[in-house]
C-alpha cells in the first residue's frame, strides 16, 4: 500500500472513532445538589416523590402541567414541574428517573421513568405454595 492510502485510512478510522464517542450518552444521575450545580445543562435526577405533599395536578383546568416534590437518596428536595400528561402509578413508584434542567429552584423536567420494582417481586407465599403443589404432582 502507498503511504497516502494507509494515512487516508488512519484518518477514516480516527473520523469514525469520534463520531461513535460524540453519539454516545455518557450521562450519570444527579442529585438535586449536583444539579444546581448544573443550571440549565441537561440532567437525569433519580429520586422519589414526596409522598407528604400532594401532587399539583388538574386535568380539567391543565392536563399538560404537574408538579410534585422530588426528594433524592440523600433528603435533599426540589419542586418539579412536567409539561405533559401525568404517567400513570406516578403514586405508587419506587422511585423516579427525571430527565431534565434545572431552571433556579424548579427542575423543569422534560420526561419521566418510574421505576417499579415491587411490579416484578414474587409473593413469598404464592411461590412457596407453587413449589409445594408442584413437588405433590411430581411425587404422584
């Protein structure tokens, strides 16, 4: 191969190395300390809702706005304001993933995960009686 072809070649695979490294999110979770820190810039926040304080949401008057406390892992809380529909078993939510900027105090969040995780948990007693029924099948 001439000299130009393998430096051609280098440079495609350097041009492609940084259009894969540019496509890539490497977002982590922010706390609502963290992202403060960050006003304006775009983060994800992991939190819970705030369960003492009820929800701000009237489908009549506005369905495309709620708001409700956030508090994340380490007590810290912050308002978030959703222009959107409320997702559904918003309530029951283990905890939230909230995509979003942080706009002064308010977190103006853009998209909402809930994260469920009693949804894929077994009753210790319906697997227990699973089990037994099917070892009294086995042994017949």
């Amino acid at each position: 191969m001439k000299k130009t072809h393998i430096v051609l070649l280098v440079v495609i695979a350097i041009a492609i190395g940084t259009l894969i490294m540019l496509s890539v999110d490497f977002s982590t979770y922010d706390t609502v300390a963290s992202a403060r820190q960050k006003q304006g810039k775009f983060v994800h926040l992991i939190a819970r809702l705030d369960r003492t304080i009820p929800l701000d949401y009237d489908p009549a008057k506005n369905p495309n706005y709620l708001s409700f406390i956030a508090k994340d892992s380490l007590g810290n809380a912050t308002k978030v304001v959703y222009h959107n529909t409320k997702p559904a078993e918003l309530e029951q939510s283990e905890r939230i993933v909230l995509k979003g900027k942080m706009q002064g105090d308010v977190f103006e969040c853009s998209d909402i995960l809930l994260k469920c995780p009693s949804k894929y948990k077994d009753d210790k007693k319906v697997l227990e009686q699973t089990v037994e029924e099917k070892t009294i099948v086995e042994s017949k």
